[in-house]
C-alpha cells in the first residue's frame, strides 16, 4: 500500500497525485466520484467512459445464434405432443 498527500487549497481543492491517477485510470477532463463507506473511509473511484473494462467479467460470449434456426427449435419444442417438461 502507497500513500500520497496532497494539500487543499481555499476553495477546497486537490491535485490528485499521478501515481494515484494512474492507478485509478483517471484521464485528463475525466470525472471522479468520492464514495463514503459506514466505517469513515472514502474511497476515490474514476468514472468510466465505456464499458471496455467489463469485458470478460462475465465469462466469455456464447456463440452468435441464428435466430430463424431458434425459432424453429422453439416450435419444435413447444408443440412436441411428447413434451414433459413445463414451458420456461
């Protein structure tokens, strides 16, 4: 763990350290949001400009499916006389 100072100004304001930046991947003009916790920390989290950095937080993508061949298997399926299973 690294700890950065920086001192405030009159009005209130902070120049966030580069190192800080970096690591929080704050770019020039970008927004910050100060989030408080119940124990007292706050916590300095850059607003993202996309959705880049979720890619893969979910596993990798299923595979592109046809949607005339979907439709087709739902059919089959829901009007199977020989169907057991409850419709989802």
């Amino acid at each position: 763990m690294a700890v950065y100072d920086a001192k405030t100004s009159r009005k209130g304001q902070a120049t966030i350290p580069l190192e800080v930046r970096k690591a929080i991947g704050l770019k020039p003009g970008g927004t910050v949001q100060f989030v408080t916790t119940p124990d007292g920390e706050v916590r300095l989290v850059a607003q993202k400009d996309s959705l880049r950095h979720l890619k893969g937080l979910f596993g990798p993508l299923p595979a592109p499916m046809d949607i005339d061949e979907a439709i087709a298997e739902t059919v089959a399926r829901r009007t199977d006389p020989n169907r057991t299973d409850p419709d989802p």
